[in-house]
C-alpha cells in the first residue's frame, strides 16, 4: 500500500542516503531557520501560516521537558498514547518531540479515539503520562459517577469517605477507591495528568482532585509553540500556571489585562504575512497573546478570556463573558456550555447546551448519566434532551431560572445581568464545527448558526 511502511521498510529507506550526504543536509540546518510551517486557526479570517524555526521547537522541548517529571532509559520509559491531530502543536511537542527527546515509547489510538475508543486504548497500554483534553475528562467524570451511582450503599460510602480524606494519605480508602478509578481508566502506572486546550471548569479540576488525579494545566497558542507555562508537581495550583518570561498589559480596577509574553519559544512570523507579524509581536519582542488574565503575587497566571471573546453592549460597555459563563455552568450542573451572546445589542442573553454523550459523530438526545441523576434530584423524571427543550419539564427551566436569577443578584452591574436565555436542541461538537480539536469553543461560528435563536431574543424589543 503507498505510503504504509513496516518499521524495517521505513529503516531501509536509509540505505540509499549516504553519509556524506545526510551529514550535508545536517549541517545546513541552522537554529534560526524555519522548521514547520503550523496553520493557526484566526478568531476572524484565513488561518495563518505560523513559522516556527528549529530553536523553537528544540527549545522547547529541553524546556518543557526539564519543567516536568518525565522517566529516562535507563532508569525507566515513559508511555504515551497519541490521539490529536499531529496538525496541532501541542500534540507535536509532546506526542513526537518530548517523546523522542525522552526515549518514550509513544502508541497512537485509533482514528475514533475521541468518539469513544480512546479509554479502550488507555486500557490496553497503561501511559505514564496522558494529556486530556476538556472533551475526555468531561466523559471521564461522567462515567466515574454513573459507576458511583450503579455500585452499592456501602461502596458509595467508602468512595465518599476516601474522597473526604487527605488525597496523599496511604488508607485503605485510598486503595479501594484513588486506585480501582485509575485502573478503570488504564491510568494506574500515570504519574502525570495534564489538560490541553482550554482550561477546564473549576468544578472538574476539583472532582479529580477529591480522586487523588491532581490536573495539571497548559497556557500556549501555536505562536509560542504550544507551551509557554505549565502546572506541575512543583508549582500547581487549580486554574492557574506558573508564568515565564511574562507580563500584564492595561490592566481594569481588577488586575485583568492584556497578557503579552516573551522568549525562544516565540514564532518567527507568520508567512508571507509582515503586517499579521508586526500586530502579534511589539518592537521590543514581546508577543501580545490576545488572551486576558492577571498575575498573582507569586507569579502565578489565571486566564480570565480573550480579547476577541469581548461583547460590547449597545451602550459601550464591554463585557468579559468567561467569568459569567463559568459561573453558569458551575450552578447549573446538567449545563455543558454557555455561551453569553448581546454584542451591540442593550442586554446579554444566553446559549445554553445540556450534557449528552459523545459516543458517535454527533450528539446523541439522551442525557449523560450525570445529567439523568441530577434531574432525579430535582425530582424531574426527564431522561432526553427533547424532554426539557422548549420549557417542556417545568421542574428544570424553574431550577435553571433560578439559578441564573442568583447569578444575576451577584452580578457587579446591571449590564452583566443575564436577561433571557434558551436551551438548544443539541450540544456542540467538533462534527457540527462549533468546536475545535482540543474542545475549544469557536463563538464566531456559534454566533452564525444559531442566528435565529440569538435573533429571537431581541425580536420583540
């Protein structure tokens, strides 16, 4: 088959190269010459071809690699599965770079991986380290708690209990239930847990953590070669990561600013792009990342948004719409994105999705068991999506109409008050293009898709 190689077809590739000629094609390679050519996809426009020469890749990699608690021959091997797409750089870096840079033993999944394949594959070859992404251990945590749900009275108060004591402890609660949830996810020789892509709820971090399963975070876009901080071992705290080499640009009465970082691991330039160049990176080198956040006394970073994310409200008013969507999502548990909509429009309003599963291309109507079990408990006997949308469990929209009404008594102003909201009759996925690779919400497109819906809001005013 063309292009399929055995590992001994691919070594006799080799043996028409002399040595001459490799050492020539070595010794042409210069640090500051392009290595990759890596497409960053633009929150408006075209992608961009970013250019990342062989210093930011090297660099890179010693860097993350001396930062984080990888094994070596001889005195161990690290195990990792790969199951993004090589297109993106932070499945470069660590799936093939780190991988070699550490002499790890790297296994791909197959092409579903996301669909649902992938725990099948964590269970067959047991990593030492495994990057997840928001999709995974949101799927992760549903399937923990619906075995919680479907075990017996006493184990559920042995799971309780081990989660109520201290993570690190030796107990035999410990054993019973931090190690039986590892296994259950081919996870039990893992040292490192990490989550790539946008940050993960404040909730879900600390659910892992109640499991012994400590995630630590990435910060990098595809202009800094996918990692510019990182959590780790040393220096981990829930939403945030270590900083290096970075600062905070016109900051509000909060702290919150513009975050522009520097380094070798900042891109050349985009290609065939000077002005797209000169706007991403200043005079003095410094990258301007286009995502908000502040810098605690330690030097620790927390993401608050991006730039582009901003809603500017018919009065003038800009409105950071991350922090409200989070606090939605963590008061309303069976919600899996908000997404705040009202730019140049008098009010924000809301895009709700519930949580179903994701076993096959698109979503599915049926409720995670997660979401089944928390509408029991509102004593809602809603199984599907279709039995809530369009207001048709009045148990639901009244806990939900609640719990936004709460949300909008700690509101810091009347513009950041959520007015009206709906719940859509699907949740989004890669399949329909609302997200990307890594989960990562695509607003401009949510803003074009469900232009009825949004529509719809101010219609009547």
């Amino acid at each position: 088959q063309t292009n399929l190689y055995s590992w001994q077809r691919f070594l006799d590739l080799a043996q028409e190269i002399s040595d001459d000629r490799l050492d020539k094609v070595i010794d042409s390679q210069k640090p500051n010459q392009c290595c990759t050519l890596v497409f960053s996809m633009a929150a408006m426009g075209p992608p961009k071809a970013v250019m990342l020469s062989h210093d930011n890749i090297t660099w890179t990699t010693a860097a993350t690699v001396q930062s984080l608690s990888y094994k070596c021959p001889p005195q161990g091997q690290e195990i990792v599965v790969s199951y993004l797409p090589l297109s993106y750089i932070g499945s470069q870096i660590f799936d093939i770079w780190v991988s070699i840079s550490v002499a790890g033993a790297l296994y791909f999944a197959q092409p579903d991986a996301l669909k649902g394949s992938l725990i099948d594959t964590l269970r067959e070859v047991r990593p030492t380290t495994f990057y997840g992404v928001p999709g995974i251990w949101d799927r992760m945590s549903d399937s923990l708690k619906a075995r919680h749900l479907g075990s017996t009275l006493l184990r559920r108060k042995i799971d309780k209990w081990a989660e109520l004591c201290c993570p690190v402890s030796a107990s035999p609660g410990r054993t019973l239930t931090f190690d039986q949830t590892r296994k259950f996810f081919g996870l039990e020789h893992c040292q490192q847990f990490f989550n790539m892509g946008v940050g993960l709820p404040r909730t879900t971090l600390d659910f892992f953590l109640s499991l012994n399963i400590p995630i630590f975070e990435f910060y990098g876009l595809t202009e800094c070669t996918g990692i510019h901080s990182v959590s780790s071992h040393k220096a981990f705290r829930l939403m945030r990561w270590v900083l290096a080499e970075g600062r905070v640009n016109k900051e509000d009465k909060d702290g919150v600013g513009d975050i522009c970082i520097w380094g070798r691991n900042i891109f050349m330039g985009y290609l065939n792009n000077k002005e797209g160049t000169k706007d991403k990176i200043d005079s003095l080198g410094w990258m301007h990342t286009g995502d908000l956040g502040f810098l605690d006394d330690n030097n620790f970073l927390y993401i608050m948004g991006n730039v582009h994310d901003i809603i500017t409200l018919s009065s003038g008013e800009k409105i950071n719409p991350s922090p409200i969507e989070e606090w939605v999502r963590t008061l309303i548990p069976i919600v899996h994105y908000a997404v705040l909509v009202g730019q140049y429009e008098p009010y924000l309003c809301a895009l709700l999705t519930l949580k179903v599963p994701r076993g096959s291309p698109w979503p599915q109507d049926a409720l995670t068991n997660e979401a089944v079990a928390f509408c029991r408990q509102l004593k809602s006997h809603s199984t599907r999506l279709s039995d809530i949308i369009n207001n048709q469990d009045p148990i639901v929209t009244k806990f939900i109409s609640e719990a936004i009404n709460t949300i909008n008594r700690e509101a810091t102003s009347e513009s950041t008050k959520i007015v009206k909201w709906v719940i859509l009759d699907t949740d989004f996925s890669i399949s329909a293009g609302e997200l990307g690779a890594t989960m990562k919400l695509k607003r401009g497109v949510v803003a074009k898709m469900y232009q009825p819906e949004i529509e719809k809001f101010y219609k009547d005013d």
